[in-house]
C-alpha cells in the first residue's frame, strides 16, 4: 500500500488518534470527528465533550476509522460506519426522499495532518477503509463529496473530497451541493456479510 501502514481505529490506537487531534485543535474548532454520529449529550457541548464522546464509542466498538501510520505516529483517516451509526449526514431529507436502500457503510470524513497533505496519504486511508470494510464482510460503500462548483472552498475543509478525486459511480444526482456515490466493497473470503451478521446480532444504535 506503501511506506504507510493502515491500522484500525480502537483502544490499542486511541492514543495515536488523539496525538493527531490534539495537534490540529480537536480538528473543525473541537469536532473529534463526532459530526456524523448520533446526537447525544457530550456532543456539541464542549471539545472536552465531544472528546469523551468519541472516545466512549471508540472503546465501546461503535466508531470505526482506518487510521494512516507513517512509524508509530497517525497521519490522517478515514472515518466508516453503518447509516446508523453515522447518520447525520448534509442534506438528509433529499437524500432520504431519492432513497431505495440504505448503504451497509458510508464514508463521512477525512482528515490528514498538515505536514501529510499533498501527498496522497488521504488516497491512503480510502484504501484502507475499504480493506477493512471488506474483512468485515463487505458491502455497498456509499460517500457524500461536497459539490464545490463555482465556490472557492480551502482544501482544509473538504472533509469529504469533491465528486472529481473519488472513483465510485453516481448513484443520484446533486442535492443542494452535496451527492452521492457508490461502490461495492467485496468481502474477504471467509468473512460474513454485514447483512448477515447484523441479522444475527442485531445491535441498534443507543447513545
């Protein structure tokens, strides 16, 4: 994949998550990458707030992220997760109006330290969450590029990349600056499809 390496976000790189936080603000003004999570009462309230509340789901196995290495140090990542476990996506009511069926994943955030950006570490952490979307048995991987079209918009807040740098198809049209795309992630052999295994552990989102 390159000099890189892709780790999982988790307790055993929590520490490392938060070094590269820590070092950009809490990143977005104090966010801790919780926007897309479900609303509870940490969040929004504080950075110390949403801090333990990424924190919480992190060791409770609710926020996933594949986390770029460059040696033992996070460089950037790319945030993951079911419709319901990051479900406050831009433009929800358009999105939910042209809806047929909901993704197994969606990809909301990227994030790269700003001694990395340029240099293709973000092309990285997509490769990596799509690997780690796979070995936990794969499925339709859905993102929300922002449409920048007749905007100046700085590369430090394209949170999500526009629709040109992504390589996966259309699967409806812009909706007041935002689309959607698709792709398929194939599980690796082995492994359960995420239908699968939620069917027979079904585990409903709860704050």
């Amino acid at each position: 994949m390159s000099e890189y390496a892709i780790r999982p976000l988790g307790a055993a790189t929590w520490d490392a998550f938060v070094h590269l936080a820590e070092k950009h603000n809490g990143v977005w003004s104090g966010c801790w990458c919780t926007w897309f999570h479900p609303a509870c009462a940490e969040k929004g309230e504080s950075p110390e707030g949403n801090r333990a509340y990424k924190e919480r789901l992190v060791r409770e196995g609710r926020a996933y992220a594949a986390l770029v290495f460059d040696g033992d140090v996070a460089v950037a990542w790319c945030e993951y997760g079911s419709p319901d476990e990051l479900p406050n996506i831009y433009h929800l009511k358009e999105y939910n109006a042209g809806l047929d069926k909901a993704p197994d994943y969606r990809l909301t955030c990227f994030f790269v330290d700003r001694n990395y950006r340029r240099k293709r570490v973000a092309a990285v952490a997509l490769e990596g969450a799509l690997d780690l979307i796979a070995k936990a048995g794969g499925g339709v991987v859905e993102t929300h590029p922002q449409d920048t079209r007749g905007k100046t918009t700085s590369a430090s807040f394209l949170y999500n990349g526009t629709p040109t740098w992504w390589t996966f198809r259309p699967s409806s049209p812009p909706a007041s600056g935002s689309s959607t795309l698709v792709t398929t992630a194939r599980p690796t052999p082995g492994t359960r499809t995420r239908s699968q295994w939620s069917q027979s552990a079904p585990r409903p989102f709860a704050c």
